[in-house]
C-alpha cells in the first residue's frame, strides 16, 4: 500500500541490554558513591530533595561522614523509596 510504513522488527535497545545491577549498599566495596541523581529539588511537603530523597542534612552532611554514616544513609534511602 502505497505511503503506509512497514513495522520493525528490530528489538529496542532497552529490551536487549542487561539490566543494571541494584545498588546494594551493604554489599558495596570502597568508597560509598554519592546518592545525587542531579535533579536538586527540595520537597517542601517531605523534605526531602526529589531526585536523591536525602534531607538537607544528610546533603550537607554527606562530603565530611564517615562511611559508615554514609551506608546508614543509603539504607535510609531504600526504606524512603520502598514507601514511595
């Protein structure tokens, strides 16, 4: 049929690719990486920064604590999104 376009077949990247492994964060080796998703947004209803759900505390906090404060914050984090 003329003008009519013909469906791929070819499989979208996104349904071939592995999926990326969950971060665990009492499994993870070395330093902790920063929780930041870049999307710094306050929640003024939860207070919480919409992209990583940290306080302003645990930002601000975050550069000088220690690892072990790091993890509790990450595992925070999970529980803050397991509610979301």
């Amino acid at each position: 049929m003329p003008g009519s376009k013909k469906k791929s077949t070819v499989p979208k990247a996104e349904a071939v690719s592995p999926a990326k492994p969950r971060f665990d964060p009492r499994k993870h080796e070395g330093p902790l990486p920063t929780p930041c998703t870049g999307v710094c947004v306050m929640d003024g209803r939860t207070g919480f920064c919409q992209g990583c759900l940290r306080t302003i505390e645990e930002i601000a906090e975050w550069g000088s604590a220690s690892e072990a404060r790091k993890r509790q914050v990450w595992i925070t984090l999970e529980q803050r999104r397991a509610v979301q």
